[in-house]
C-alpha cells in the first residue's frame, strides 16, 4: 500500500519513463529528471536490478554526473537479503531521487517486494524524494502491475497478467514502450479488471513527470495514452473466456504530448503552454 504522507509534507516527485530515452544529444528527460531530485544538490541512487547487463547502472551514473547531480551511486540488489543490510538503507535514507532502470520487472519485484527497501522507498516518496524509472523501472512504479501481456489494440480476455508493483501509488497503471509495441489493447484489459485506475501508455523517449499535486506532465518526443475507464457503463471481461475480445462502452481517451497536463485526482486533461496551433 501506499505510504501515508505526513502531515506538513508534500509527497516527492514520481517520473515513470516509455524505456529508450534519449541519452545522447537530446537529454531532457533525464536533465528534468536531475531537477526535480534537487540540480546540482542532486543525490541519486541508481537500482540496476531489472536487468541482467552489468553496465547498465554505470551507464546512469556516467549520465547523471554528466548532467551535474551532486553524487550518484549504484545499488544492485542480487538477493532479498540484500534489502535488508543498514548501509543500504542508509544510503536509500541520504538520497533526494531513486532511479530503477529497465529491465525485467518480476525480477525487481521478486526480489525487492515486502523488503525493508521497498517499504523504505515508499516511505522516502511519501516524504518528498523523487522515484522515477525506465522500462520496467516504470512500471514496477505503481500498485497494480503489468507483468506480462500480448500485443494488439484489442482488449482481450487473459491478455494481460497483473502482479503487485512497488505501491508509491495506487491511482495508476503504467505500460511503456506504447505506441512501438503496441500494447492498448493490454492496457484496456488491465483497465477492465480495476476500472478504478487511470490508464498510462508511455511512449518511447517520453515520461510522465507527476507532481506532489497528483498533475502529470508530459515530457519527451513522443506522447501518452491516458485511458480512463472511470465511467465505463459496461464491460463483459466477467463473462469471457481467455482468447475471446472484450466489449467495454464508456472508456476515455487522452492523447498528450509535451506540455500538456493530466490531473490525476479530478481526471481532467489540458493542451499546456507548450502546444501550439498552426499558423
């Protein structure tokens, strides 16, 4: 569950990123990213543990010191009794921004999921650090989870696995790679068996950046899909079988690019400063 936030504060920042953001010519994510854990004060703990390539996390550390964090540090976790050492939740306590990169999500949370870590990180954003990730590091950022699922535009019945994510916050669920995978129908499905959540399609090269005010900004080149199916009036993923297309009347659809803003309390989308129209 998500931790409660303490009374005079205001919970951190949660940046969940489409995966293949760009780290080469064009590193606005990552550079807002450092901002929001604090500029040149920045202090980022990098968790590399989603995936199996050594360099990745000395790669993030290369990045973030480049961009001007303060100090940057590479945790893996290889173990569940790893979560448990005190110089690591030492370090976790000292940190103003926490990084998962991409990966296999079941591998982060098979391995950090009801640890003193987890519960350590939850508590640290509710009390004003900064949890974002890439890839998998996204998704693993919310409550309920996609684990595995199909692609297509189609929701279908039993084309999506859910399994419990990190819980910094149980008001969305995050897909990534979207648009390039093309996983709405995956989506639609995860939608159809917890209508209470909002629905975010992260494109590649693009992130979410939401607020302690629960506003989502998009950054990045591509876009986001928000799907909300706070109004659906019917669905039949009660009644079919796994394979079988599922009929859902009522879902919303927001397609947002840079600039514009979701609200994710009161469920209302704008354009943004950024966008402009055509002259």
């Amino acid at each position: 569950m998500p931790s409660k936030v303490p009374e005079g504060r205001a919970r951190g920042w949660i940046v969940p990123i489409g995966g293949a953001e760009n780290k080469e010519n064009d590193r606005r994510i990552l550079e807002r990213f450092v901002r929001v854990c604090g500029g040149a004060a920045a202090d980022i703990v990098v968790i590399p543990t989603a995936s199996r390539m050594h360099e990745t996390g000395s790669r993030y550390e290369q990045l973030f010191c480049e961009i001007g964090a303060a100090r940057v540090t590479v945790m893996d976790f290889d173990t569940r009794r790893d979560c448990q050492e005190p110089g690591r939740l030492g370090r976790i306590e000292e940190a103003t921004g926490i990084f998962f990169t991409g990966g296999n999500q079941l591998r982060v949370t098979t391995l950090l999921g009801g640890t003193p870590v987890a519960k350590l990180i939850r508590a640290r954003n509710a009390n004003g650090v900064t949890v974002g990730g890439t890839s998998a590091g996204a998704s693993i950022l919310s409550e309920h989870m996609i684990a595995s699922g199909d692609e297509g535009s189609s929701a279908i019945g039993g084309s999506v696995k859910l399994a419990p994510g990190l819980g910094l916050t149980n008001r969305f669920i995050i897909d990534q790679h979207f648009r390039q995978r093309d996983r709405l129908g995956r989506l639609c499905t995860a939608l159809a068996y917890n209508p209470f959540a909002i629905g975010i399609g992260l494109d590649e090269d693009t992130a979410a950046f939401i607020g302690p005010d629960d506003t989502l900004e998009v950054e990045g080149s591509g876009a986001i899909t928000i799907v909300d199916g706070s109004d659906i009036s019917y669905s039949s993923i009660d009644a079919v079988s796994d394979g079988q297309p599922v009929c859902m009347l009522g879902l919303r659809l927001h397609f947002l690019v840079a600039g514009a803003t979701f609200n994710l309390h009161t469920r209302t989308a704008a354009a943004g400063a950024l966008i402009r129209p055509k002259e």
